[in-house]
C-alpha cells in the first residue's frame, strides 16, 4: 500500500511547476518591437535588422506580416489544454520607395472584433449569355449516353 502512495506521490510532484508552461511561436516581444518601427523612415532593410524576416508577405500589396503567439497551460485540473494567452500581429505596409507607409498591430482582443463584409459576388454569364451555352451543350454531351454500334 505505501508502495502505491510514494508512486502517486511520485508522479504528482513531477507533473507539478511553479512555472507555467508556454509554448511561443513566431517572433518574440512583437509588442516591443512595435515602437521602433518609424513610419517615412524606416524601410525594409531597417525592418528586417529591427525584428527579422517577415513570417507572411502579401502577393498582391507590399504588406509584411509578423506573428507572435504564445499558448500557456490552463492548470492541472485541465489535463493538458492551453489557452491563447498572446495573439500578436503586426502588419507593416510599404510604399513603392519601400518605405514604412502604414503599421498596425492587432491583439488577441482584436482577434473577436472582425468584421464582417456583405459583399455579394455576381455570376460572369447569365443564361441568355453564349458561354452558358456552350457551357451547357458540352454538359449535355457528356451526360449523354454513348450509342452501341452493331
């Protein structure tokens, strides 16, 4: 019997910590690094010195995405779930000259206050339109049987 309690005992104390657990991914101290950053002066080499290489960049505008998210255990009554405790991202905008033109930085409260667009998209051809009936004379071939030759 005393067997089982020092076992008990045992793994009790070793999953115990004072410390709570993390894990951060991304970049650390987004936050901080915010400040430095100086729009109509800073441009991309100078970013890139201040926090490193972007973890996202934009295909369509020069937008750099940084981002820092840290998880921290909830407690051992949890078994193991993570909260979001830091959701940090900064977006920088760059003008043609590769300048800082823009900066933003969204939290985890920013994270529920998104919202939403009501744009609704519109079809590029319409029924009376050619490319419907093409579209639909080629879908009615291949939907047709095939004839058996004798």
């Amino acid at each position: 019997m005393k067997k089982i309690t020092y076992i008990f005992l045992f793994l009790f104390t070793l999953n115990c910590s004072i410390n709570k657990v993390s894990n951060i991914h991304g970049f650390r101290s987004v936050d901080a690094k915010y400040e430095k950053i100086k729009i109509n002066s800073t441009n991309k080499n100078d970013l890139r010195k201040i926090i490193g290489p972007p973890s996202s960049i934009s295909k369509f505008d020069d937008i750099w995405y940084y981002i820092e998210r840290k998880k921290t255990n909830k407690s051992i009554l949890s078994l193991g779930k993570k909260k979001l405790s830091k959701n940090n991202i900064l977006m920088v905008q760059f003008n043609n000259m590769g300048i800082v033109s823009k900066k933003e930085l969204f939290d985890v409260d920013d994270m529920n206050n998104v919202k939403k667009f009501n744009i609704k998209s519109r079809k590029k051809y319409t029924q009376d339109s050619l490319t419907y009936d093409i579209l639909s004379t080629l879908r009615e071939k291949i939907n047709a049987p095939t004839r058996r030759k004798k």
